[in-house]
C-alpha cells in the first residue's frame, strides 16, 4: 500500500511538472496590462506621469444599474411575492 502511494505521490508531481511547464511557455499578456486598461494616449516615457495625473483627477463613472434602483426593484418584488403567493 505505501508504494501504490509513494507511485500516486510520483505520478502527481510529474504532472504538477508538466502544468507548470505548459503555463510557462503559453504566452499571458503580464498583469500590469490587464490592471491598467486606462484611456491613454501613446506618448513618450516623460509625459506618461502627466497622462496618469490626468486620468486620476476624472470622476469614474461605473456602467450599469445604480444600487438604488436594484433595491427598490428587489423589494417590489419581494413585496409581490409576499401579497400573491
């Protein structure tokens, strides 16, 4: 039993191996790029400080429904499942 376990140990690391060689050589664009998906416009490196003072100072409004309107609509519809049913 413990060397069925010590080859189950073996085979999972092997594996473990091979995943983390696949992920290695698949190219992932680097998280900086994913984090910073910012209006930005293509300038040189001395102005890119400029840019993001810029950016920073506008009020960013998030798309979708306010949390308002989902809490008025989730109560109306508690409310009527409440009365009818």
């Amino acid at each position: 039993m413990n060397e069925e376990l010590l080859a189950k140990y073996k085979e999972a690391q092997a594996e473990i191996e091979r995943l983390r060689h696949e992920i290695a050589s698949t190219s992932i664009a680097p998280t900086s790029e994913l984090r910073n998906r910012r209006n930005r416009t293509i300038s040189d490196a001395a102005s890119t400080a400029e840019t993001d003072t810029v950016i920073d100072d506008q009020h960013y409004h998030p798309d979708g429904v306010p949390l308002q309107v989902v809490l008025i609509i989730a109560l109306g519809v508690f409310i009527m499942t409440y009365l009818f049913f």
